[in-house]
C-alpha cells in the first residue's frame, strides 16, 4: 500500500509546489494531527458564524463535521481553505503555525476542497479542468499528455473511474465528482474537505464515493465531510464534530455515537424524524389524475414524455429521481406554470389543464415551489404580504379595492404563532427570514387554505432539520386529514419516511411506482438511475407500453 | 450590365481585393475572439481602431518608419485594451455601455487630435507591395494571395498563432476556463482579472494594428471616421465564426469579398446606386448576426463581470 502511494506521489513532478515538509514521505504517522484549528472567530453581519472553533483532523482519519443550516460548518471549512480569513484563532499544519489567505495557500499547504456547487469548465475536457491553474513543464505552451498520463495513474489507485478526454459538459454528477477530487489529488493534496458531498448523488454512486473515500483514508489521506445526514456521518467516520450556532457542541468518537443522540447535539433537544406512518388509512379517492402528460423544458426538449399517476386523498405519493428527470416540469404543469404539450391533469375528476394558475388555487391545489426563494415569495414584500399574496383579492382580505390592513394584520400574526414562523415583525421584509422560516411562511400560505391537493417540490432542501421535523409534522397531519400530496424528492431517506407510494422517474417517463413499505433504497436507486428491475422489464414487454399506474 | 465583373481579369481583380479588405477585419476580429474567449465583450473596438489608425498615420506623416508608426498603434492600442480593462473588469461596469463609450472616445480623440495635429486630409507612402518571390509569379492565384503589403500577410499569419495561443498554451487555457466559468478558475489559484487584462490589451493592440492597417497600409491617408463602423463589423464576426479562429477567418473573406464587389461595381461603372453596394456589408452583419443568434459555443461568463462571491 505504501509503495503504491509513494509511486504515485512520483509523478507529482509538474511545477507546482508540493506541500512542504514531506509530510508524504512513506512513513507518515497515521493518527497524528495533520491540521489542527484553535479558537477560530469569524463574524458575519449580524451574526457570529464561529465563536471560538477548536478543530482537528488527524491523518487516515475521516472526521465528519455536522450540524444544521448556519451551524458555522461551511463557515469553518471556509476558513480553513482560504475563502474566508478568520479574525481570531490559529490554524497549525504538522504542528507547526500557518496562515492561508486564499485557495493557492491552501492547495500549497495540501488542503483541497470539493465544493458543493462543482467548480469545473463545462466546455473543457477533464485533463483541461485538471491542469487549469497549474505550472506547465513546458511553459508556455500546455503539456496535457502529462496530467493525462497522471490522471491515470491516480484514478487507477483510487477506483476513480474517468475518461481523461472526456468534455465535462458530457459527464454524470457522479463522475464531474470525481473531476473534482481528482483535481485536490493531482494538486498533491493530502487533505480533502468534503462539501455535501452525497446531496447529488444515486445510492450507487454514494457507495461508490465511499469506496474511493475509504482508500484515501488507507493511504494517509485526511478526509473531512460536511454533512448534515446522520445516517452517512455514522455509517462512514472515525469521529464527529457537531456545531451548532456557531459554538462547538462537541467532537466524538463515531462509534461511541447513535442518531439520536446526534440528532440531539445538533439541535440541542430530542427530535422526531422517523414519525412513520401511525395507521394506514384506507386509500380515498382519487384527487389528483395526470393521464399521458407530456411537457417541454426551457430549452424546447421533452422533460414529460408521457407521465400517467394518481394520488388519492389521505396519501403521499412521493416522486423520487436524479435531478433534472422532469421533476420541476411535472411540477410545474401540475400548478399551471409550464405548458402542457399532450395528455390530461384532473382533480377530483375535473379536467383543469386549460386552468389557470388562480383558478386551479380556487379549485383546491396548494403548490410549494422548488426555488422557494424565487418563485415561493416576493422577497420584497413584508411577511404579512406574503401570507395572504395568494387571496389577497378574497372578501377575507379586502374590502372592495382596498386590502382589509387589520384583518391583514390580525391573521399575519395568528399565522405566525401557529406555524412557528420566527420573525422580528409582521412587517420585516421576507427576504431578512432564514430557508427555514421562508418554507414555513409558504406552508402556512398554502396549507392554511385547505387545499384538496398539494404539489410540494423539495420541500426540505437547504433547510435545518427543526424546520424539516416541522414540516413533516405539517405534511403527515394533512395527510390525515385528507389531503393528497404529491411530494417531489431528491433525498430517499425522506420518501422513504413519508410516502405511501414512491414513483420513480427517470428522463421524463416514469419507471415505476412502488409501495413504501415494499422497496428498498438500493432498488429505488436502480431505477432513478434507469435500470429496470426484471419484474417490471417483463411487464413492460408484455404490455408494449408504459404500464398503468394507479 | 454584370458582364464586365465576369471576366477572369476582373475576377483576379476582385478576388485580390478581397483578400486585401480582409486585413483589418481579420485583425480586429481575432483580437476580439480573445477578449470574448475571456468573457469580455468589447464594443469599442472602432475606437481603437481609430485611434490606432491615426497615431501610426501621424508618426509616419512627421516623417518616422513605417514601423514605428505601427509600434504607436499597438502602444495605443494597449492603453485603450487598459483603459477598457479597468472600466469593465475592475470598476465592473456594464461592458456593453462602457464598448460604446470607448468607442465615442476614440471617435472623437482621433478626429479631434487630426483637426489640431494634422489639419486637412493628406497622404503618405505606406507599406508596399511585397511580392513573395516565386509564389507571386503563379498565375492567378500568385497575384490574389501573394501580391500584397507586408500588414496583410501578418494579419493571415495571425489566424494560426491565435488559435495556438487559445488553444495550446497555458495563457489560452485560462483564457477560455475564465470566460466559461470564471468562479472556477478563482478557485484553482487563476487570476480572472489578470487574465481579462491580459486579452484586452491583446485584444486592443491588434485593433489598433487594424487601424494602421488602413491608414499606413491600404488607404494611405487618415479620415474623420475612416473606419466607418468596421470595428462594429469585427465583434459581430467573433459571433459569426462561432468564438473560433477559423470561423472569424471565414467570416472576414466573406465580408470582405462583398466589399470588393461593392467597390468593383463602383469602379467599373455598374449602374447599381452606388448606395446599395456600399450599404451591402451591413446588410451581410445584420443577416448574418440574425442566422447565429444562437450559439452553444458562447462563453457562458461573456459579459459578465466578475467579482469574487460568498
């Protein structure tokens, strides 16, 4: 193994400047501290992002950093790589004190890190990304049969499969990954921060990830990610650091810990995320019916290409799927926004394609959109303007021309305390309110309303797991109540707790729709990334058509 | 009437201009190509041809080389790439509006600078003719290709070097990573405004030279204007030749073979309103712009400023 580490690290001859102190000479010690952070304090307007961090990561280590929205771990991470410059606090690599006042001083000190929101040239190839940035051995002139060759040579060690040649505009999330930590290793990185990492991938490339991980860690490498996933932070690191508010909660042995008691650190009380379903009610009656839907994306090209579900009252019927399957568009021409280029969309029996969004509202559909911040509210308006922008024209909300400003106000605060929604005023400018508390101000705007069907796209992402508990709490009391909800994912943990039903989608068309309490993830996973199971490949052959779902 | 354009001597005749016009187009454009490879789109490219053309006129005409006079023209031509550098990329004005400005600057500086410096119109003996020995004697095709001033022949030699600048060498690699996708190339230690500078003033010593090449080259004289919105043409050619090289090459001898005819028509006496021949070439820009007016090869990051976020 350290053989193989070490011929590695011999074509590491590119200019660039190695990390210092030959901390990959063959005989590092694992277990020692490869960085260490001490009383870092970072203020942001308004707020205190880390008050007084201690840090550390040791080599072969993977140390998860967890917590929720603004616990400060982005922040931290930040820091440390040379985005942001700490206004108290010292950072130490091997022992020794460091200063790291951008990206270039980190990646010199071996820190790499795979941000979230990828950091790659679409239109370049895969060796172009790689060698952006660095010293050619034949300046001026570029020598990418070189990284080429390196490329190779590292993506063999580490089960990083790519195809050097390769544009990245034609690469898989999963594989512009691997880009990006094949860009932090060829820099001669010894340390990698993770971002999220898992947030956009299949289960089949999270495990792949994991694999790749866990060679790093065998040969030295230390790892940090930044997760707010319990699941994944337990099933992968050594050890835990939990922020919460910008303070250190506490940094612990991985084995020592349990989700729930995770759960409790990060939030600072106990929390409820495996509410599953208490009793099953019995299947209502359909209310709302998509039949044949077809629909074009921004860019003219099919998203729907012909998507037939149902969802009954006093059901959950979630749509799982990667990304950019046809879920903003199935959303989209459920609420009226996009139009519909073939195929029917019913509630309660009703036809409403040629419905206009108000109308469809009055007709009981509630939408929670993707892009909250775009398309849920008018950042702009006061809190008590968002709340009642829906009906503002109703006789409950007006009186002739004129806005009922008292009945307004009256109800903005009622609202506000029933949905726990945290802000200074009714009047603060809604776009001063944080992810969380913008998503309950839409659900209280929607849910408040009594709607029949409700579409809720993401409802959780980039949210703080209080709110997330919140609303689940929301969703799974409408549920009850009889509401039908159509409930567009990305992450399966949450279907999974939620659903009735799970459809899967994949471009454009529907793979199947499979009971909750009958999947799994990893067949789930299959079919988001397009694989048939054998049961449904023999259906579809024998019906010569996408099955009817129902 | 269109007999006469059909005989072989005036097919030569107009083949050899057109490969003659296509000089300041081809200059313009390539430095263009750069500055948009580097998402900056730069609209005052007729200014600095402007000015260009009226410093190389102007130091040839007190009497100097021919060659410092282009020297000044790329002197120039940087401080205008600068000047355009520091109002769009460090002060992150709008690049559209701050083109125009740089455009109606050098539109004005030169034509002022000419009424006080030089006065009335004159002439100079510019770049001659320079025959490559052997390939000019070929018929036909010797005198079309290699029977030109030496300004022509630099300007088809930078067709290749450009390409191997953007497309072979670390310089162009940055070039074309900050133009698609400048936060990435920060993060990777690139310096996004070292390098918009750098294409700018690339980019504006090459417009000047297109400059020179009118007024110490082709014409010979230097007039209020003289450019007449040819450094317009240039931008809409990077989009033309879809931000490659061979593309602006092609787009150049298209535009300047219907600036031959034009001129042709009118020597040869055509009666064609001499207005539409002349009207032509712009007929061609707003055609030819309405036909690529989509272009997956665009630099994402074009015209957009750049400033280092979260």
């Amino acid at each position: 193994m350290l053989t193989g580490q070490r011929r590695i690290e011999d074509q590491f001859v590119y200019g660039i400047s190695r990390p210092t102190g030959g901390h990959r000479a063959v005989n590092f010690r694992l277990n020692a501290p490869y960085v260490q952070m001490y009383g870092i304090v970072k203020r942001f307007p308004g707020v205190m992002a880390c008050d007084h961090v201690d840090f550390d990561v040791r080599r072969g280590e993977l140390h998860a950093l967890l917590g929720e929205n603004g616990a400060g771990k982005s922040t931290l991470m930040r820091i440390l790589y040379g985005l942001y410059q700490p206004e108290e606090g010292r950072i130490l690599r091997d022992g020794a004190e460091v200063t790291i006042h951008s990206p270039t001083d980190a990646i010199r000190q071996g820190i790499g890190m795979i941000h979230q929101h990828f950091m790659l040239v679409d239109t370049l190839t895969v060796t172009e990304n790689v060698a952006l940035g660095l010293k050619s051995s034949r300046e001026p002139l570029l020598d990418l049969d070189r990284v080429e060759a390196g490329i190779r040579e590292l993506s063999e060690a580490y089960g990083l499969q790519i195809d050097p040649r390769a544009p990245v505009w034609t690469l898989s999330v999963g594989e512009r990954q691997r880009v990006e930590i094949m860009k932090a290793l060829y820099r001669g990185a010894a340390m990698l921060i993770l971002d999220e990492p898992t947030a956009v991938l299949t289960p089949q490339e999270v495990d792949e990830l994991f694999v790749t991980l866990g060679y790093m860690k065998e040969n030295g490498y230390s790892l940090v990610l930044i997760s707010h996933k319990l699941q994944e932070v337990l099933a992968i690191s050594d050890r835990i650091t939990v922020l919460r508010a910008g303070r250190l909660v506490g940094t612990v042995p991985t084995e020592d810990m349990t989700r729930q008691a995770l759960a409790r650190m990060m939030v600072g009380r106990d929390v409820m995320l495996e509410r599953t379903r208490e009793e099953d009610l019995d299947a209502g009656e359909v209310r709302l019916r998509l039949e044949d839907v077809k629909a074009l994306d921004v860019t003219g090209q099919p998203a729907l290409r012909g998507v037939s579900l149902s969802v009954q009252a006093g059901e959950i019927l979630g749509i799982a799927g990667i990304s950019g399957n046809g879920q903003r568009e199935l959303a989209e021409v459920i609420a009226g926004l996009r139009p519909i280029s073939g195929g029917n969309v019913e509630i309660d029996g009703i036809p409403i394609t040629d419905w206009s969004t108000a109308r469809r509202t009055e007709g009981g559909l509630a939408y929670i959109p993707e892009e909250r911040m775009h398309d849920g509210v008018v950042r702009d308006f006061a809190v008590s303007e968002n709340l009642v922008l829906q009906e503002h024209t109703s006789d409950k909300f007006s009186n002739g021309i004129f806005l009922a400003f008292d009945y307004i106000a009256r109800y903005s605060r009622q609202m506000i305390q029933d949905f726990y929604i945290k802000t200074p005023d009714i009047r603060t400018m809604t776009r001063n309110l944080s992810g969380g508390n913008i998503q309950r101000l839409i659900l209280a705007r929607e849910l408040s309303r009594r709607p029949k069907v409700l579409v809720a796209a993401q409802p959780t992402r980039g949210i703080d797991i209080g709110a997330i508990e919140y609303i689940y709490q929301q969703l799974l009391e409408q549920r009850d109540k009889g509401m039908a909800t159509l409930l567009i994912s990305e992450d399966l943990d949450e279907l999974l707790a939620l659903c009735d039903r799970i459809a899967v989608i994949y471009e454009g068309l529907i793979m199947d729709v499979l009971d909750r309490d009958s999947t799994s993830a990893q067949e789930l996973g299959l079919l988001m990334a397009g694989v048939h199971s054998e049961k449904q490949g023999a259906q579809l052959e024998e019906q010569g058509a996408q099955p009817d779902i129902q | 009437m269109f007999d006469e354009l059909f005989t072989i001597t005036t097919l030569i005749g107009i083949l050899h201009s057109c490969v003659r016009l296509a000089t300041p187009y081809l200059l313009a454009s390539l430095g263009e190509t750069f500055g948009q490879r580097s998402g900056v789109l730069n609209l005052g490219v007729d200014g600095i041809m402007l000015m260009g053309a009226f410093f190389a006129f102007y130091v040839v005409f007190e009497g100097h080389n021919l060659w410092v006079g282009v020297l000044a023209a790329i002197a120039v031509g940087i401080l205008m790439g600068l000047l355009k550098a520091f109002v769009s990329v460090t002060m992150q004005s709008l690049q559209g509006i701050s083109g125009i400005g740089l455009y109606l600057f050098g539109l004005g500086l030169s034509s002022l600078l000419f009424k006080t410096l030089i006065g009335s119109v004159e002439g100079v003996s510019g770049f001659r003719q320079l025959p490559i020995p052997l390939l000019a004697d070929i018929p036909g095709i010797g005198h079309i290709l290699f029977n030109h001033n030496i300004l022509v022949y630099l300007a088809y030699l930078m067709v290749p070097v450009s390409w191997f600048v953007i497309n072979r060498t670390t310089l162009g690699l940055k070039i074309r990573a900050v133009g698609h996708n400048p936060e990435a190339a920060d993060t990777l230690g690139v310096s996004v405004n070292g390098v918009r500078y750098t294409t700018m003033m690339i980019g504006g010593a090459l417009a000047a030279v297109a400059g020179a090449s009118l007024s110490i080259g082709l014409q010979n004289v230097f007039q209020e204007n003289m450019t007449n919105g040819l450094g317009f043409i240039a931008v809409a050619l990077v989009y033309f030749g879809s931000w490659r090289t061979a593309g602006v090459l092609g787009g150049s001898l298209l535009f300047s073979l219907v600036n031959a005819l034009q001129l042709w028509v009118q020597a040869l006496a055509i009666p064609v309103p001499s207005e539409i021949a002349v009207m032509m070439p712009y007929i061609m820009t707003i055609v030819v712009l309405a036909f690529t007016a989509r272009q997956i090869q665009k630099p994402a990051a074009l015209a957009r400023s750049y400033e280092r976020g979260e």
